[in-house]
C-alpha cells in the first residue's frame, strides 16, 4: 500500500504483478505461510521452507491444494506465477504447496482427498453427487486391491471429465483435479506404492 501501484507492478512478472502467500507444509524442514514474488521457482520456495525434510527423496508436490493438482520433482523449475502454471496446466489455486516424499502412501492421500470432497458435494447436481462417490469407491477399491485395471481407470477418466463439464459449481469443477493429476503422473500405480 506504501509503495502504490508502480511499486507493486515493479515486483513478480508482466502478467503476475506483485507477490504471492504461499502455505507450504508436508516434508519440508520448516513449513508455514511464505510471501514470494510471482515468478520465485517451486524449487525455491521449497527451499525457503528449510528444503525436503527426512532422509527420503522428494516424490511429488501437490499444487493449490486438494482442488489442486500434482507436479513431480522435474517440475522444480516451474515459476510460480498464473501463467507458467497454467501453461503446464496446472493451477497456484488456494497458494497450497504441500511436499510429499518416497515413504508418504499416495493412495491414502489421494482417498483422504476423495473422501473429503464427496463429504463437501451438496448434492445438488448429478456429475458432482455421483462424481464424488464413485471417485471415492474408485481409490478405496485401489486401496484394497492394490490395483486399478484399465476399465476403472478409463471410468475414472470420464467421470473427472463429465464433473469437470456438467457440476454446477466450483466445487464439482474441480474435485477429480488432484486424483486424476496423481493416476496421470503415476503416483498411484502399485509398483510405486510403499
């Protein structure tokens, strides 16, 4: 506010003018909330957040949280601003930045993030009621099973796709984002799995 408008534009890039809040947690050495200028590399404010914590190799990142999606470790050099993130399609959403290493049970974390988000649906569309559930049983059979066969994964596809089309709101838009982000990247394949 001091510095006005020029002084604000003088920060971050072109298109992503100023800084960004970033809440960074999971395996980093000292998570919280960091102020970055638009255009700081993911590699950096990992860094800034004391680096990968433990003695395991960086697995993924999951970007703008659970609506979010995941990168992995060769994505480091992505700036953070709105249009490298969504040139590689990918989104800086809620300003989530959560590190998960090589022990983390990405099938857990991607059932916690279903199971939150057919709590949250209201219910009141089809693709988003019926997306969220089905989702849902989708992870937790994966979980069980340890495997999704390519039927499953295909049905995973087109309801990610129909919510993404046809929900009514936000919420529905964007709830298959970061489970379908994770089966595409292949961190949910059993041979990954810990």
């Amino acid at each position: 506010m001091t510095r006005g408008v020029a002084g604000y534009r003088a920060v971050g890039t072109d298109q992503s003018p100023g800084t960004k809040l970033l809440c960074v947690s999971g395996r980093v050495g000292q998570p919280g909330l960091y102020e970055v200028p638009f255009g700081t590399s993911l590699g950096a404010v990992l860094e800034l957040a004391g680096g990968i914590a433990g003695d395991q190799p960086l697995r993924a990142v999951l970007l703008g949280g659970a609506a979010g999606s995941f990168v992995l470790p060769d994505q480091l050099d992505l700036p953070m601003t709105l249009e490298d993130t969504r040139q590689r399609g990918v989104s800086l959403g809620s300003g989530v930045v959560m590190a998960f290493t090589a022990e983390v049970d990405m099938v857990a974390v991607a059932v916690r993030i279903a199971e939150f988000f057919r709590g949250e649906s209201c219910g009141q569309c089809v693709p988003c009621r019926v997306g969220t559930v089905r989702q849902h049983e989708t992870l937790v059979h994966l979980q069980s099973t340890g495997k999704l066969d390519d039927d499953r994964r295909a049905l995973s596809d087109d309801i990610a796709r129909v919510m993404a089309d046809a929900s009514i709101c936000g919420l529905g838009h964007t709830a298959a984002s970061a489970v379908n982000s994770a089966l595409r990247l292949g961190l949910l394949d059993q041979g990954d799995r810990q």
